[in-house]
C-alpha cells in the first residue's frame, strides 16, 4: 500500500522534487526582487519563501541520510503547507492576494499548498496508523541506496563489482 501512497513523491525523488521547489522559489524571489507593493501581501511571500528555504534544508538533510523522497516530502510539505496556512489566516487572505504581482504569487501559492495539505494531511493521517508499515517500506528502500526510479541507474556499476 506504501508504494502506491508515496509513488508520485519517490518517483518525482529529489531531482525532479527540487526541480519543482525551484519552479515555487524562483517566481517568488524575482516577484519579491521586481514588485515594490509594501505590506502584509509582501510580508506573507517573504514569510513563506522563507518556510520554503526551510523545507528545502529538510530535503537535502534527508537526501544525505540516504532516505527515500517520501519521507522528507512528508514531513517538509505538511509542515510548510500548515505554517503556510496559519500565516494566511493570520493575515486574511483577502489581504494578501490580489492584482498586483506579489498578490497573484500568493494566490498561486495558497492554492498550491491547500492542494499539498489535502494530500499531505491523508497520507500522514494512513502512515499514523500504520507507522510500522511505513517504517519497514522507508527501509527497504533506504538499503537499496537508491529511490525507485533509479533502479537502472548504477546497474553497470554493479555488474563491475
């Protein structure tokens, strides 16, 4: 059950995954460098951004334990995404997005990481219940040295062994 739960987040793994953290962060800082509107719309993305850095030491700590992208996945998304979440609420949504450039990257961002808690908040609300199960799945793929969608990769290496 394990493979299927965490499939999009081992095959995406740590190369596409930082592709894709890229692809939030960028946008962000360009916006946050270009867009001179004041306020709790910038407050709210400088914030963010600045959960997002942390996200991202998260996933190159788990990267160098050898541990599969699900796990840092799960613990950094869901953080993030809750952290994200209560900054909003704090701020009021309607206060932070809107037209100008800052506002429609929060919005982009809101929406991303509500449709990442959704998920996050299922799948650790399963492995809760099935810690055990998780744990044995997350070690057979940390013995193997690899994420799933590496199994081809290293394969001639072996075969020199």
């Amino acid at each position: 059950m394990m493979n299927k739960i965490f499939a999009f987040d081992n095959t995406l793994g740590y190369r596409f995954g930082a592709l894709m953290w890229l692809t939030f962060y960028i946008p962000s800082l360009v916006v946050l460098l270009v867009d001179t509107t004041k306020g709790v719309a910038r407050d709210y993305l400088a914030m963010g951004s600045l959960f997002s850095v942390l996200s991202f030491l998260v996933y190159t700590y788990y990267f160098f334990e050898g541990r599969p992208a699900s796990t840092p996945s799960q613990v950094a998304i869901t953080s993030e995404s809750l952290a994200r979440w209560v900054l909003a609420a704090y701020y009021v949504p309607a206060d932070i997005v809107d037209s100008s450039s800052i506002g429609v990257m929060n919005g982009i961002l809101l929406t991303a990481s509500g449709l990442f808690l959704v998920q996050k908040m299922v799948t650790q609300l399963y492995v809760n219940f099935y810690q055990q199960e998780y744990l044995d799945y997350e070690r057979g793929l940390t013995m193997t040295g690899r994420e799933p969608q590496n199994d081809h990769v290293g394969e001639a290496d072996n075969a020199n062994a």
